[in-house]
C-alpha cells in the first residue's frame, strides 16, 4: 500500500485492515488470536479484508506479547524410511499444511534418541501444539506431551490414552466389517487377513472389524488365516506368503493398508494365483498405492482431507483452551478390479 505521501508502498498493517472491514482495531486483533467473542460478520469481514489489503501477520512480534510460538509440530514416531515410502503420510501432512493459516514443523522421531530430543524441544514451548501422526500402544510420547500440559491431537484412537487425548480418526472397524462383508458376498468363505501392527489403533480396530463379520457370518474364526504385517510393502509380500503357507485355501483376503496389498499381490502372482478369479484382495486407506497397484485395488477409503482438517481445528481449539475432543469419521468402500 502506498504511505500517507504517496511515495513506496509499505506493508498493509492491521489498522488497515480494521478500516476495510469497517470494524474496530480490537475485533481485528480479537480474530488474528482466535477468533473469541467475535460475530460470524465480523469475522467474516476481516478475513475479506485481509484477502484484499494483502496483511501478512507478523508471528515474530505476536508471539513476544502473546507467549506463544504461533505454529505447531506434525510428529511422527515411525521410522524415516517408513514415513517416506508410505503415501498417507504424505496426503496428510499437506492436508495438515493446506488447512489453516498456521506453520507447521515436521519432526520424525523414529529412534528413542530422537523421540527424546523432539520431546525436550517441544517442551520447551518451541511449538504450541502437537499433530500426532503414528501411535503404538506403550509409546512414551502422547503421555509425556499430555503430562506436561502440550496440546495434542492424535491421528487415530490412542489405546489406552483415549479418554486423556483428542483424537481425530477414522471408523476403522465399521470400513473393515464393510469390507469383509463384501468379500463374503461375492462367495468367498476362507477369508484371510492381514494385520496391521497389533498396538496401534488401526490394527487393533481393523482385525476387530473382521473378526465381527466372520461371527455375523456363522463362520469359525481360524487363526491360521491370520498374520500381521507392520504397514510397508515388504511386510504385506511376506505375509502372503506365511499365509499361503498356512492356510493354501484361502480364496480371499482383506489387507490392512493399501501398501501392505501391494506385497500381496506380488506374493499372489508369484505364487500364480489370479486375482481376483482365484484370490480377491481388499486394501485399505484409498491412498495412491491403490490405483497403482495392478489389479487396481478395491479398498476403504478414509477421507483424508477431513481428517487433516479436523485435526488441526481440534488442536487449534483445545490451544485456545477448550477441553480434549474426539472426531470419528466415516470410510467408504471403493470397489476396484481387485475383488
């Protein structure tokens, strides 16, 4: 904008945007720090504002008068090499990065010396607030962050820390009833699956999920057509392969995650079984994995974008000191050529 003489133009500042909303320099502050005690117009009016006149916040000074950092941490504690080849990481950080007008630090804490350190720097009130991305039950993280005070928001229910933290998630067990329930529509009766890890959130509710369908079926749970895999594609090819070991019956099978039926259609095919004429694969995720595998895969879809969004919102509420929350979200089964 240009100054009072009409000379360089300077930045845009917030008595500027008050006077283009048409509203007080207080109510624009009230919503650059959340948004409380504002009208739905007004509010309305100063993000217009902010559009047009092109104000950037200053995060530097906002947070030597507020105390805060104004941005938060998306932590994952897999390993490295598993946050990258896996592609829901990727769909929910930019999710993460799309909603919202906040920084986010991405930090990886796949071994106890870097959990111990992002721990210390988180701690240390360098970020306001925690997306947690990956969870395994017993993992010391979530408890340590929640007993200093650290907002934190979970992606997935928590075992053992669901009544203590905010959680956003999807309906994991209802997607993998809605699975199996059509792998057992379409004639098959040895129905197998492949776990993912049993102490997170996502194994555990997944291998519910089928064990349900299979009682509602009349047929007998047989734990020979069960194995577990740790999500990558690696684990999905040799659990194929113990489960063609154990169980060579099996006419269909129901995978934990899209990159885990990647590996098992490998396994299939070298094992020349067809899919889905001999053996039909159910995914889960809908991740990019699914239509690049071949047969593309029928799955369960989680919505992503909600799921990224909703946790931001979360964390961004439970910062400006409302209590813990818990969002489930619904899935859809996407049927493909795989079944």
């Amino acid at each position: 904008m240009a100054d009072a003489t009409g000379g360089r133009h300077r930045p845009p500042t917030v008595h500027d945007v008050a006077r283009e909303a048409g509203v007080s320099r207080g109510t624009v502050s009230r919503v650059l720090n959340g948004g409380h005690y504002v009208s739905p117009a007004a509010q309305e009016a100063v993000n217009a504002a902010i559009r047009k006149t092109g104000y950037v916040v200053n995060r530097h000074a906002r947070s030597l008068i507020t105390g805060r950092s104004d941005s938060i941490s998306f932590l994952s504690t897999e390993p490295q090499e598993r946050f990258f080849e896996d592609p829901n990481f990727n769909v929910l950080l930019r999710g993460c990065t799309q909603a919202h007008d906040i920084p986010r630090l991405l930090m990886l804490a796949g071994t106890e010396d870097e959990r111990r350190r992002i721990t210390r720097y988180i701690t240390a009130g360098h970020v306001d607030g925690v997306l947690l991305v990956s969870s395994h039950s017993g993992g010391p993280v979530p408890e340590q962050l929640r007993e200093v005070g650290v907002p934190l928001v979970a992606c997935g229910k928590p075992i053992g820390l669901a009544s203590k933290v905010s959680y956003v998630a999807a309906d994991d067990r209802d997607g993998a009833r809605d699975m199996v329930r059509h792998l057992l529509a379409l004639g098959r009766r040895r129905v197998g699956t492949v776990t993912g890890p049993l102490d997170t959130p996502g194994g555990v509710e997944r291998l519910a999920g089928y064990r349900e369908v299979l009682t509602e079926a009349g047929l007998e749970f047989d734990e020979r057509l069960v194995v577990s895999g740790d999500y990558s594609r690696a684990s999905g090819e040799a659990a194929a392969e113990r489960l063609l070991a154990q169980a060579g019956d099996v006419d269909a099978v129901f995978v934990a995650s899209d990159l885990m039926a990647q590996g098992v259609l490998t396994a299939l095919q070298r094992a020349r079984r067809r899919v889905p004429q001999d053996v039909a694969v159910g995914g889960f995720d809908d991740s990019p994995a699914a239509v690049a595998s071949s047969p593309e895969l029928t799955t369960v879809r989680q919505p992503w974008a909600r799921i990224s969004n909703e946790m931001v919102r979360v964390l961004l509420a439970q910062i400006g000191g409302e209590d813990p929350a818990a969002v489930i979200v619904p899935t859809e089964l996407v049927k493909r050529e795989s079944t």
